[in-house]
C-alpha cells in the first residue's frame, strides 16, 4: 500500500483592491454578470466573467429553471458560449462571485466539480492554463493559475480525444 498526498497552489488577497488593476476590472464585470441571474428557486447570484486575449470579457450567470436539473451554473454559461463564438480567443482569466439576500458571504464560493471539469477541457482546447479568480463582497479572494489547483483529480482520457 502507497500512501498519496497532493498539495494544492493558490494565492489568498485580503481584497479585491490587492489585485492589479486588469484583474480589478474582471471582477467587476462578474459583479455586473450577477444583474442577469436568474435564480428565483435558490436566491443565490452567481456571476462570472472571462477575460480572453483580445480583452473581450465575455459574461456567464446562473441561469435556473423550474425543472431544476435543466438549469446551468455561471462558469458553464460562460465558458459554452466562450467555446461556441470565440474558441479561437484564448482565455486568459476568469473571476466568478456570488451574492444572496438570505446570508452574508463571508469566502469565495468555488466553482462545483461539473464547472471545473469543463475549464480543464478548455485549457485543454487552448494549451494554456487559465488564471481563476473567486471573490465575493467580502472576505479574501482567491487565485489559482491553472484549474489543476482546484481538480487536480480531472478526468482526461487522451485516447478519447
Ligand atoms: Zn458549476
């Protein structure tokens, strides 16, 4: 029996002001992301907001539906429609936040293993690595370069593709 261990890599800023001024600016487009969510079923607002290489930011928000298994996360609204328009367009970065009337968010909501799973098939599409900023109004934000940092157990089957 191998006993395993995996570290994984990212930076915690105190706020969104730590961050460089192009990063600051994405976080603000996920904030404004958020005033197209639908989510009447969880009152929980998700926003996200990609960055590409041509400075295009492209916009993904929780889209909820009565039947609840047909709606879709941000971070999939936002990177489906990345890889249906501009797939040539690399992404550089993504942020993604989240707010709700119902409580105070006190740390960064992290993306669930479905949208994770389909960043890593992007970076695979784009052979780069893409940085991922999660905030929210308060509390530290976190970044990781590359989603191996957040999945470092990602499904991918070369014989596959
Ligand atoms: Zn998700």
């Amino acid at each position: 029996m191998i006993n395993h261990e995996i570290k994984i890599a990212f930076q915690e800023y105190s706020s969104v002001d730590e961050l460089g001024v192009t990063d600051q600016a994405l976080c603000a487009e996920a904030v404004n992301a958020m005033v197209h969510s639908h989510s009447p079923y969880s009152k929980f607002k998700v926003g996200a907001a990609l960055r590409l290489k041509s400075g295009k930011i492209i916009h993904g928000s929780n889209q909820e539906n009565v039947a609840y298994p047909s709606g879709l996360c941000a971070e999939r609204v936002a990177l489906f429609y990345w890889g249906a328009n501009h797939p040539d367009d690399s992404i550089e970065t993504m942020a993604v936040t989240a707010y709700t009337d119902e409580f105070e968010l006190q740390k960064p909501v992290t993306s669930c293993g479905s949208c994770l799973q389909v960043l890593a098939e992007c970076e695979k599409m784009q052979n780069e690595q893409v940085k991922v900023i999660l905030f929210v109004g308060k509390g530290p934000v976190w970044v990781a370069n590359g989603i191996e940092s957040f999945l470092p157990f990602l499904f991918f089957e070369d014989r596959l593709s």
